[in-house]
C-alpha cells in the first residue's frame, strides 16, 4: 500500500532541470534514502516534500492527498535538515517542547512527551541543559527528538549525520535507524554516502542529474546495480566490456580471449558486466576463471586490496583479513568467481532496468 507517493515530480530554475520526473512509492512505516552525489537534485527533492520549494510539475500525495499547496506548517512534518539549528537561547527541554507549544499542546502533555521523546534519543538526564552544553551527536539527537515529540506523518532528515565524525556517525546510523524502528514513522533521508545509505534503508532511490537511476533495497541494488552509474557509486566495481555469445554448451562472455561463464540467460550482443571485487577469490594459476599477476597489494585492517593485470585488464579484488598474508607483488595467481557474480550492466545512467 502507497503511503507517500511522489509522482513525475520536476523542479526548473530557468532552464536548468534540477529535479526530472523524479516518482517513488512509499509505504507506511519505511525508511527510504535519496542517495546521490552533490547537486544531483535530493535536497530540492526533500524540499518539495516538506513545502518550502514549489514543485515546476508532478505530484506529491500523502495516503492519497496531494501536498502541493500546502504550506509547510500545515502539512506538520518532522524536519532535521542540516542547517536547522537548535535555538541557542533555549534548553533541551524547550528547544523539544517548541513545537508542541506551537500547535498548543496542554503544559502536562507536552511535559510528558517531551519527555519520552527525549528518553526516546538517549538524552532524558539532558533535558536541562542547553544546546552548547552537548556534543555534536547529542544535539543532532535533540534535533531527531523535536521532530519527532510532534509525532509527524512522515519524517525528513538532510544529511542529518554528516557534520559527525566517522565513528560517532557510524554509531548513529544504527541508532537513527533502531530509533525509526521503534517509532515507525516514514522516513525520508537525503545522503551522498553510500555505505549510510545501505547501512540504515529498507529502500533506496540512487538519483544522478535530478532522475532516479534505480529504486530497490539496498542488497538489490547493491548485488545488481544495473547501470554503469549504480555500480561505480555504490561500492567499487570491476567493468567488463566484452561480447555474449553461445560457446556450443552454454551463454559465455569473450572479453579478450577469455571465455567467461554466465550463470543466467542472457541475449547475445555487446555488452558491460559488473564484478564486484569481494565476490573474486584468489586461487592457484590455472585454477580459476582468469590467471594473471599482483601489481599492488594494500591493507586496510578489516580487509586487502589487491590489484592483479590481467588478460581481461586489470582487476580490483577484496580479501577478508584472515590474520595471514594474501599475496605480493610480482606473485602469479588465478583469479575465481561464480558465473552468478557477474551482472549486466546498461550503459545509459538514467535506465532502471540492464
Ligand atoms: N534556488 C535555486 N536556484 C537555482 N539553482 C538551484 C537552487 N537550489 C538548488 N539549485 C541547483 O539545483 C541543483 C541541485 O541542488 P540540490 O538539490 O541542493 O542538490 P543535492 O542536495 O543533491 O546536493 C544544484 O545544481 C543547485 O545548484
Ligand atoms: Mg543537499
């Protein structure tokens, strides 16, 4: 059941299109990301969603009724936007407690939901400090707390970690979304970072110059990324350009004079295929689909890097630290995959579909 729907939505500036046709589906209770790199259209996006941009066309409706026209106040939406800062002069209690003073909440109630609001984030023993008082993490959750205490139909969040540090951002993610869960409001959430997207959404819309690009969970977009866009944003990706013909037995792929097995149908004809580099496994020469040498070799704690020239060019590949050493420089390996981790690729940034 559509609960949010954004429909053939566009926004101009003159002539430039900042937002083009863009149309989601969201269902109650998801937490959906608008995942994209800088200027690709996601806050304009949330923007419009939240009434302080004016869509130039399409549609936005909420369980069946259009928004467009409404002004913001009146659709009554949870907002942490980045520059949304708290007021300054005002305690956490108050800060949280704006909101339900504005819609004219009873002092009692708004005492009372105030408080589990912040109980909600982690910060009840906080309530009487004020903003400076806090660390950064904490004030972003007073903002979560503000936007939520109103019990919104939907909840819009820009960027709300990015002026964390990686591992306070890092434990956020799951506490944002543990949070979320709990309450389960829709959530809309505008990032550039990849890995929080995956990490916190049931879904997510990848958009590049104002379009959606792909929409679908974050393993399915992951796993099949379907453009040459998705799979070079998300995650790192080996691309294979080759040709897929019927080698007598069954579908391969020539790249070079290599005969790559695909595991599922596909027509012949040009085309690209993404290999992910942890789906690559190094075995002896010989042994696997490709063989060919190690030209550089990083270590990144959890992880190696390893890069290899190949036949087929030169390939990324992504091996778990197991506490030993992987390989070296100059060393002659095998390169192995499954036929099922090689997956097409369209060309075009804008097609959903290979
Ligand atoms: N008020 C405006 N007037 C003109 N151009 C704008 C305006 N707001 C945003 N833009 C342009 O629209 C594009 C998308 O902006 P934005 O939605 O903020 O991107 P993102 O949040 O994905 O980084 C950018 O090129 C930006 O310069
Ligand atoms: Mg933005």
């Amino acid at each position: 059941m559509t609960y949010l729907r954004i429909e053939r939505l566009n926004k101009q500036y003159g002539e430039t299109v900042v937002v083009d046709s863009l149309s989601i589906d969201v269902a109650r209770g998801e937490f959906v990301s608008l995942l994209g790199p800088s200027g690709c259209g996601k806050t304009t996006t949330l923007q419009m969603i939240a009434g302080f941009v004016e869509p130039t066309s399409g549609d936005i409706s909420l369980e069946g009724r259009s928004l467009v026209g409404t002004p913001p106040a009146e659709r009554g939406l949870g907002i942490v936007f980045q520059s949304y800062a708290l007021f300054a002069h005002m305690t956490v209690a108050e800060n949280v407690e704006f909101g339900l003073q504005m819609r004219r909440v009873d002092r009692a109630a708004r005492k009372r939901r105030c408080l589990a609001a912040l109980e909600l984030v982690q910060l009840g023993r906080h309530a009487a400090k004020y903003p400076r008082e806090l660390s950064g993490g904490q004030r972003q959750r007073v903002a979560l707390a503000r936007a939520l205490v109103i019990e919104p139909p939907l909840l819009l969040l820009d960027e709300p970690l990015s002026n964390l540090d990686a591992k306070l951002r890092h434990d956020m993610q799951a506490e944002l979304r543990a949070i979320q869960q709990k309450v389960g409001t829709t959530t809309i959430m505008v990032t550039h970072d990849q890995a929080e997207a995956l990490a916190i959404s049931d879904r997510v819309a990848l958009l590049n110059q104002g379009a959606v690009v792909r929409f679908d969970t974050p393993t399915g977009v992951y796993d099949d990324p379907g453009s040459l866009f998705a799979a070079d944003f998300i995650g790192r990706a080996n691309v294979l350009h080759g040709q897929v013909m019927h080698d007598g037995v069954q579908r391969v792929l020539r790249v070079g004079p290599a005969s790559l097995q695909l595991d599922e149908p596909h027509p012949c004809g040009e085309y690209a295929f993404s290999l992910r580099p942890e789906r690559i496994e190094l075995v002896a020469s010989g042994a696997g689909c490709v063989d060919g040498r190690v030209r550089a070799c990083a270590f990144h704690g959890n992880c190696w890097s390893v890069n290899v020239s190949t036949d087929i060019g030169e390939l990324q590949v992504q091996l778990a630290n197991g506490g030993g050493h992987v390989a070296k420089v100059g060393d002659a390996v095998g390169l192995d995959w499954p036929g099922g981790a090689l997956r097409p690729l369209a060309l075009h940034t804008t097609s959903a579909q290979p």
